[in-house]
C-alpha cells in the first residue's frame, strides 16, 4: 500500500516539471520570434544595390530656375550650396542663368555599377569636351563641358570605382559617385564624390536623393569642390532626375 505522503510528493515533482517544460518552451519561442523579427530588420535596413541606368530628364528652364529635369549649377569660391553666390553661364538655356540644364546622353544617362568612359582623345580641336555617354555636351562659357565615368582618374591617374548608388527601405539613395569627371576646355575637373583620393574638400558633399521602386522615380544630388585650376575653391552643384531603369 503506498503511503498518501510520497504519493503527494510524486504529484507536485510532476507538476513542477510540467510547468518548467511550458516555460522552457515559452521562452524558446519568444527568443526564436525575437530572433527572426531582428534578422527582418537587418535586412530591411541594409541598403539594396541598383543594377541599372538612371534616366535623365532634360532641365525645363526657359522661363527661369527649372521647374523639372537636371541640371548643374558653380558655387562660387566660399559660398554655399544652399545660398551661393553661383556662377552665372551666359550659354545656359535656362532663363535664370545661374542653372545650366543638361540632356541625356546616348546612355540616356548614369549607368549605376558601370564606367562610362571619355573616348581616347576627350576634346575637339577648339578644346570642347566630346564624351556624350551620360549626357550631351553643354556649353558652358562658349565651350563644351562632357560628362563621364573613369576607371583612373584622367588628372591624377588614381584607380576609381565605377558609381554606386544604393537604396535603402525608405526609399533614400546614397553611395559613392567617385569617378564622374568633367572636360572641359582642354582640362579635366573631378566632379565626384568622394574626390579620388577619398577626400571631401570644403562643400563636397556625397550623393543623396529618393528613389519610387514602384515607379523607377528618382533625385539625385551632389557637390564637388574643385582643387586647382582656373575654377580652384568653386563647388560643382548637381542634381539628376528621371527614371531609373533596371538592367
């Protein structure tokens, strides 16, 4: 016959077990949930890399500063980008002089992960920059100033990366656009940034922007400040918009 004594302690060790078995479990699925929620998380906040083209919509201008579309404007030496003083191109097609609108090349404009390379001779015999890739040459001063992406920079020789721009789940761009540089009137400006050497002088500020993936929408800036030459301490200001197609 069992005694009523152990048989009482026999039922509350099973109990106890029962109990830190469903808390154990509890807890395993609590932590896995956590676990899965974090790497979601992650994921959604690491930036995605574009594969692609973004399309350049010509600047619509002619009645002042562009309502739409791309453009460059020249900082002058110790202003900023948000007040200036800017440069004032007499050639620009816009109506306020200080934009000058660009239009899409025969890439139809910055291909993402890839160079776009100046032809081996990058100037006219009258020192017009030739590159058209990204976009068509403008007149800037009466001379054509071309677009493009290196893999060495054509003023320094140093070894570049192709432009990256990534999104992230909001929509935001950023990245690094090194390599785009600028001929014109016989010499070479890096327009990129960070500069070749990874630095950023006084205003260079690198790309930022929005990017729509339902609809391929997209802005993108970015300055680069000039170290030497005639246009030394100016800041090239630069804003890209269109459709960014996917290859």
């Amino acid at each position: 016959m069992r005694h009523p004594h152990r048989t009482a302690r026999l039922a509350l060790a099973l109990v106890a077990c029962t109990v830190i078995v469903a808390a154990c479990g509890s807890s395993s699925s609590k932590s896995s949930g956590t676990s899965t929620t974090a790497a979601k998380k992650a994921a959604a906040a690491t930036p995605a890399k574009l594969v692609g083209t973004f399309g350049i919509t010509a600047a619509d201008c002619t009645a002042g500063a562009p309502t739409a579309g791309s453009y460059f404007r020249m900082v002058q030496s110790g202003g900023t980008l948000a007040a200036g003083p800017f440069v004032a191109n007499a050639d620009s097609p816009c109506g306020d002089k200080t934009y000058t609108g660009v239009t899409p090349g025969t890439d139809g404009g910055l291909e993402n992960g890839k160079f776009q390379p100046q032809p081996a001779d990058p100037f006219d015999a009258t020192k017009n920059g030739v590159a058209a890739a990204i976009t068509q040459p403008s007149k800037f001063y009466a001379v054509g100033f071309a677009l493009s992406t290196n893999p060495k920079d054509p003023a320094t020789g140093a070894a570049l990366q192709p432009p990256q721009i990534t999104v992230d789940a909001s929509g935001k761009l950023s990245g690094q656009i090194s390599a785009l540089n600028v001929a014109w009137n016989g010499q070479q400006f890096s327009q990129g940034s960070p500069k070749p050497d990874g630095s950023r002088p006084g205003i260079t500020a690198d790309p930022t922007g929005t990017y729509d993936a339902k609809t391929g929408k997209y802005t993108l800036e970015w300055a680069s400040q000039v170290v030497g030459g005639p246009f030394n301490g100016f800041t090239g200001s630069w804003h890209l918009e269109g459709t960014f197609t996917k290859s």
